[in-house]
C-alpha cells in the first residue's frame, strides 16, 4: 500500500535540486522521509570506433577526487533528454554524433533521490570545440573499451552512471559484431 502524505516542506531549493521533509502514514504508524528532487539527467556514450570510448576525467568535489566518467548532464527546465545529451557532447568533450540510440534508464539512488538518468549511445562522431560550463573542470579522455571494462573491475571506474554506459554500449557493440 502507498503511504498517505501528511505533510511536506522545502527544506532547502538551490540552482539544480530541492531537499524536502515529509511525514508519511502507512499502515497506523507515520514515518518522516527527506528526499533530494533533481529534474534527471543524460549520460552519453560516445563510441568513436567499435572499440575506443570518449570519457571525461574531472573532480568530484562529494567524494574529494578525479574520476573517469562517461560525459553526462542535468536536464535543464523543459529540455528533451535527447537534446540535453547532444548539449552535453558538444560542451564537455567537444564531439557531435550523427547517430544517437537510447540505450537504458535508471534512478541514481531511489533511496533519497529522484533523479533518473538516460543513457545515450552516441556514433557518428565529429570533433568540435568543448565548452564546458564555467563551474566544470574536465579533460576529454580516449579509452579503449577493454580498458575500461579492466578498470570496472579493478575500481580504477567506480562511478555507476559511467559502469552501467560502458556495460550497455559494450554489450551492444557485442551484439552488433
């Protein structure tokens, strides 16, 4: 059974995401739930041959370190998931693609979060010019897709949205061949 809402307050509303406090009824007893709403986002894929991806390395400040990350964005109000990863492409790697195939989509951490995120194959590429926000600071990076995969498994790539890309694409590419 869904719990009834008993009430809900803002508790706080910054530039992407909103925290907010609600006490819930379910079965007699209420419960207090505080969650994160995000608008979602892209990540993208960007297959440059069948074997060699476009990554991203930059600093996460929640977890104080670089990482090697699939370029990805956050929707901006009423924009398509498809045009946000286009956006993206373009501004943090600086690649077009001419080919684009949704590959899946998931919810970063159901938990706490409402973001969901969908994932983007992208081919056909020409290289452009990056231009990232004035807030990101990323180098575009070329990893063999076997690397990528040994550095799934060695932890050297511990971001989930950039496993769960390289996984769909590589599975795809698979596939395909």
């Amino acid at each position: 059974m869904r719990p009834r809402l008993i009430s809900q307050r803002t508790i706080y509303r910054g530039r992407i995401i909103r925290l907010i406090r609600e006490v819930l009824e379910a079965d007699g007893r209420r419960m207090v739930r505080e969650t994160v709403q995000h608008p979602g986002a892209v990540v993208i894929a960007p297959m440059l041959d069948r074997s060699r991806m476009i990554f991203v390395r930059q600093y996460r400040r929640a977890v104080k370190r670089r990482l090697l990350e699939l370029p990805a964005g956050t929707l901006d109000p009423g924009e398509r998931r498809l045009e946000c990863a286009r956006r993206e492409l373009e501004e943090e790697p600086g690649w077009r693609a001419k080919r684009w195939q949704r590959l899946t989509q998931f919810y970063a951490a159901p938990g706490f979060i409402s973001e969901q995120l969908t994932v983007f194959l992208a081919q056909g590429l020409t290289k452009t010019q990056a231009h990232p926000e004035p807030d990101e600071s990323l180098q575009p990076v070329i990893v063999p897709v076997a690397r990528a995969l040994a550095l799934i498994r060695s932890g050297g790539i511990c971001d989930a949205k950039t496993i769960i890309g390289v996984l769909w694409a590589d599975e795809l590419m698979r596939q395909r061949r």
